[in-house]
C-alpha cells in the first residue's frame, strides 16, 4: 500500500470516528432532551395532580359544611315539630281538665244555687218580717218594747 492510499484510509477511519462521535453526542442530546422533557411533564402532571387534590379537598370540605348545615336546620325542625307537638299536646290536656272541671261543674250548678224558703217574701218583705215576728199569737196590736211603769204590764207586753 502506498501511502497514499494509507493516507486515504487514515482519513476516512478518522471520518468515521467523527461520524460515530457525532452520532454518539446526538445520541446524548436526544437522551439529555428528552430526561428534560420527562421531568417538566411530570412536574406538569405533580401540578395538575396537587391542583386535583386541593379541587377535592376544597369539595369535600363545602359538602361537609353543606352537609352539616342540613343536619343542623334538620335537628332544628325537629325540635321545632317536638316543641309544636308538645304545645299541641298541654293544650290538648289543659282543654280536657277545663272540659272535665266545666263538666262536673255543671253537674254541681242546681246545688249551689239558692233558693228562695216559701215564707220569705221577696223584695223588701224580708224587712217587713222583724216586726211580724214580734206579734203576740191572739193580740191584734204588735209589741211596743219596755214601757208604762215600772213593773206594770199592759196589755200585749211580756216581761223577761
């Protein structure tokens, strides 16, 4: 081989070796590139899951609140359908004692009303009544009290 040709062979083997050298560090570009894109893609995906997971949260949170307003305002008709019931309820006894009170009442109305005696007059005859009281049973004239003399007694008087 002359040297020439030696020459021609050297610089092509060195061409090659460039050629694979170039190749190899494209080769690393490539790798390096894409890592750089793997790592921002799950960076962007670390995001938009965190974002995910706040949106939850943040849900789950307003439906607990929600939830626990319900069970609050539903607590609180409850006992306001107890207390309307229990209401309802003394009513209903408190207007069954004044029923049961007003009717044995009622029995007890004649009883308790006063009835007039047959001798008694009405009006201003019961004032009338002291001076008949007085009158002595046979004698027409009515009694005059303590009069006349001393231990004298007149017709119509009594003494004590």
């Amino acid at each position: 081989m002359s040297k020439e040709s030696r020459r021609k062979a050297k610089k092509k083997r060195q061409q090659e070796k460039q050629k694979a050298r170039d190749q190899a560090r494209a080769i690393r570009d490539q790798l390096r590139i894409a890592k750089e894109q793997a790592a921002r893609e799950t960076a962007m995906i670390a995001d938009q899951m965190r974002i995910a997971e706040e949106q939850r949260t943040q849900q789950a949170e307003q439906f607990r609140i929600a939830q626990q307003e319900y069970m609050t305002q539903a607590a609180q008709r409850e006992q306001a359908m107890r207390d309307e019931y229990a209401q309802a309820e003394a009513a209903r006894i408190q207007r069954e004692q004044i029923s049961a009170a007003n009717m044995q009442r009622a029995g007890q109305t004649a009883s308790l009303q006063m009835q007039p005696t047959a001798d008694t007059a009405t009006g201003t005859g019961m004032f009338k009544r002291r001076k008949k009281q007085f009158n002595i049973a046979g004698s027409a004239k009515a009694y005059k009290g303590l009069g006349g003399t001393a231990g004298s007694t007149g017709s119509g008087m009594v003494n004590i």
